[in-house]
C-alpha cells in the first residue's frame, strides 16, 4: 500500500483528515497533478489529504482493506483525528467497501462520480422503485456489493455523506439512485451536488471546490 500526505496550511496535523481512494487505471498521484490539494491550500482549510493505492485485485480481497485499516485509519482515530473516507469511480465503492465493513470508523464520507455495482443490482434496486423500498436479501459473503447497497438502505446515523457526479457521467444513472435514497432518508440537499460534465478529472476538481466551498466556507 502507498499513500501520499498532505498536511493542512499550517503545517501542522488538522483534526480532520480525509482518506482519498483513486479509480481503476489512477493513482494516488494524479489527485495532486489535478489540484486537489491545491484547493485546500488555497483556501487554507485545516484539513489533511492522504491519498491511497491500494492495488485491490477484486472486491473481496480483504487483505488491502485490513492494511489500510490498520495502518492509517486506527492510528488516525486513536489520535482523535476525525477521518473521512473518499474516492473517486472505483474508489468511491472502496471507500463504501470500508465503511459497510467497519461502519463505526470513520466520521463522513465524500464520494465524486461512484461506481455503484454491476448493472444487474442496479437493475434490481431501481425496478423495486428505489433504494427504501429495495430487499437486499441472503447476502453471500462475497457479495460486497450488495452488502453496500444494503449498508446505504439502512445506515441510521447522522454521518455526513456527499455525492457529486456530472449530469453526463456514464455512471448517473446509478448515482441517480443513490441520490434518491439519501433525499428519502433525509438528508439535507446539499448532500447532492449534481454538475455538468462527465466521467473525468476536469468534473471531480470542480465537484471538489464545491465540496470545499459549502463545507468549509
């Protein structure tokens, strides 16, 4: 596993620092090379970036998770720094991965573009007319898609959770869905913010201004 750090402004280590997963065929290094932590110096938030390569082979290889868990989340929290769990396409499921298998450590979660599960599941929620009235059902053990379906259908805390996606991502449909379910469990409207553009870099930089600017304003 490699991870790169970027402390806040100050140098110094903030109470918060949020945990960024990358997508399939991207690296921990291009959220640098494309501004992402540019946009927290610039606007000089007390906030720590740590950008992670996993290398998952599949969904149900545990070892990475268990790495991660071990070597940068518990530390974190035995600290008393809040984390945030964040990623971007692939990512976005890894960081749901982690957060429907240890659902107690972590305080927020920020998801850019999601990819949201095989197309058959999907199909599956949306015929049920939606995520609340979707039944999961027997979960096979290695189905860590539909166990984090069924971890968003019944998370009850207050956690935040924001979405963002361009309204021509190729994935909108499912983020449709997700969106939809958080409205229905009450969220507040900002925890979906819908732009335009597609599935790429240029879209989740803005998403992540967006992010900022309504978080941290």
């Amino acid at each position: 596993m490699r991870s790169i750090l970027k402390p806040a402004a100050s140098g110094r280590a903030a109470a918060t620092q949020m945990v960024w997963f990358p997508g399939a065929y991207h690296s921990a290094q291009d959220f640098l090379d494309t501004g992402f932590a540019e946009a927290v110096l610039k606007r000089r938030i007390p906030l720590d970036l740590r950008f992670v390569d996993l290398e998952m082979q599949h969904l149900d290889d545990r070892e990475p998770l268990e790495l991660l868990r071990h070597e940068i989340v518990l530390p974190a929290l035995g600290s008393g720094v809040s984390v945030w769990l964040a990623g971007i396409s692939l990512g976005g499921l890894v960081a749901l991965d982690y957060a429907s298998s240890y659902p107690d450590e972590f305080d927020g979660l920020c998801l850019l573009a999601p990819y949201l599960g095989n197309r058959m599941l999907l199909t599956e929620i949306a015929a049920a007319s939606g995520l609340m009235a979707w039944e999961p059902g027997e979960l096979a053990q290695a189905d860590a898609e539909r166990r984090i379906w069924r971890y968003l259908k019944v998370r009850i805390d207050s956690r935040p959770l924001y979405l963002g996606y361009g309204q021509d991502d190729r994935f909108s449909a499912a983020h449709g869905l997700l969106a939809h379910g958080l409205l229905a469990q009450g969220r507040p409207a900002d925890a979906v913010d819908v732009i335009g553009g597609g599935h790429d870099w240029r879209t989740w930089i803005k998403l992540w201004e967006n992010f900022l600017d309504s978080r941290f304003a």
